[in-house]
C-alpha cells in the first residue's frame, strides 16, 4: 500500500473503534456504583486527559496531608514544631524590647501577658503548617487535641523559662565532662553559664545576660539546642509527673525521644 492508502486505512479503523465505543456505551447498562472512563489516547473532558493519566478534576479530589502517614495511621511527631516555638520565643526575649511581653524577670509584665504572647507563637507557627500542607504532600495538618498539646507546651515552657535556665544550668554544670571538653554548647549553655566548683550555683549578672541575648540572637544552632533542653526538662519535671498523677496521657505521648542519650542521662540525673 501506497502512503494514502495506508492513511486512510487507520483513519478507518480510528472511526471504527468510536462507533463500537458509543454502541456499547448507548446500548450496555452501567452500574449506578460505576464510573464511566474511556481511556482514550485523545479523550477530553472529565475523566482522563491522557492515557493513565488523572484529569484535573480529580487531582483536585485529593486528600491534603501526607498520604503514607494517613494510611499507616502514624501521626507526626510533634517535637519538631515545639521546639521551633520555644526557640523563637528565646529569640523574641533577647531582642528585649517593651512590648514582647515575654520574660517572666521583666519588670511590670503580667503573667497573662506572657502566656498569651507564647501561645500567639505556638498558633502562628500551627497555622503555617496548616498552610504548606494545602501544597506539600509531605506535610500534615495537626489534629485539635496536637495543636493543644503544642500550645500548652509552649505556654508552660515559657512561663517557667528562667527557672528551667536554672535547672539546666545547674544539671549540666554537675557534669563535668562538659566544661573540660567544651560540651556547653550542645545545651545551648555559654561556658561562663556554668557554676564554677564549689559554687551553689551559676551568677547571672547583667553582664552575662547582655552576652547570652547576643549569643542567642546570633547562633540559631545554641538556641535550638537551648529550645531542646527545657523542652525536655519541661516534659521530665512538670509534664510526665502530672499527667502519671492524674492517670492521663496527651496526643503523642510524653516521651523525650528528640535528643541524644548523652544529654538525656545529663538532664534526667538525680
């Protein structure tokens, strides 16, 4: 066959096949459960816009989040987020301005000035996640009872901040391994932080405060690290024993699994 012969011939059997397909579509009843598809190489419309290929109209019908963990029934931790809050938070109170209402030792600011300043943090925080899971596969929106759970996390680490500092402080001090190997800054601590020996413990002068606002300011690495450590602190001293006391338990549990074992053993000491 010459090249028109053999066009015209698969141009026949093109219309062929659209003729047995609106047949069998007029004349085969469908189930009301089944959808109607024809995966046609230039089908058009709703259904398939290319052979195996999902038509806008169904990209859209898919759900938002991270589909593995939506299956496994795994939630996210939430760990990561509320460390991301405390670190801001830190961030917000070296800067030491008037309004951030942040600070516990600042003069004149109330408590409730305090917490709702550190859970403005934790909501605004929530709600940018919430955002990039509309576009991110990857990322899941928090369920209520997880977004409290980070709220109340960081509103308790951040009303008690200066008494945990102190805590840490004295803790990572008794280790003395620390100091003599430079150790300091895996708990986001400066090393004129620490008690000296024989010192009941650590001096916080005015001195020493104006230095660790800068440090923090400046070493996001120290001030996550600082964000870790009261984190844990908080779930080891306050959160766990109240919950253990009250035969209750909060969404994602009340382990410290987001920091190595040497620091842990550090902070969990006696």
């Amino acid at each position: 066959m010459n090249v028109y012969t053999t066009t015209m011939f698969y141009l026949f059997l093109t219309l062929m096949c659209l003729v047995v397909v609106v047949v069998v579509d007029a004349f085969c009843p469908v189930n009301e459960n089944q959808t109607r598809r024809h995966a046609i190489l230039f089908a058009s419309g709703d259904g398939f816009s290319k052979e195996g290929e999902p038509s806008t109209s169904e990209k859209k019908k898919k759900p938002k989040g991270d589909s593995i963990r939506s299956e496994t029934g795994i939630r996210p931790s939430l760990n990561p987020v509320t460390i991301n809050c405390i670190s801001e938070a830190l961030l917000i109170r070296s800067k030491q301005t008037k309004d951030t209402n942040i600070d516990t030792a600042a003069p004149g600011v109330e408590p409730i000035q305090i917490a709702i300043t550190a859970g403005g943090i934790a909501m605004k925080i929530i709600e940018q996640r919430k955002s990039a899971a509309e576009t991110d596969e990857t990322t899941d929106i928090f369920t209520m009872e997880e977004s409290n759970v980070i709220s109340g996390r960081v509103v308790g680490v951040v009303m008690r901040m200066r008494e945990l500092e102190q805590v840490l402080r004295s803790k990572v001090s008794d280790a003395e391994y620390v100091y003599k190997y430079g150790e300091e800054m895996s708990f986001g601590l400066l090393k004129s932080e620490l008690k000296l020996e024989g010192d009941s413990e650590a001096v916080i002068s005015d001195e020493l405060e104006k230095e660790l606002s800068n440090a923090i300011k400046i070493n996001p690495l120290l001030r996550m690290n600082r964000a870790e450590c009261l984190l844990a602190l908080f779930i080891e001293t306050v959160e766990r024993p109240k919950l253990e006391l009250l035969g209750e338990e909060v969404a994602g549990g009340s382990e410290v699994d987001f920091i190595d074992t040497d620091r842990l053993e550090v902070l969990t000491k006696a």
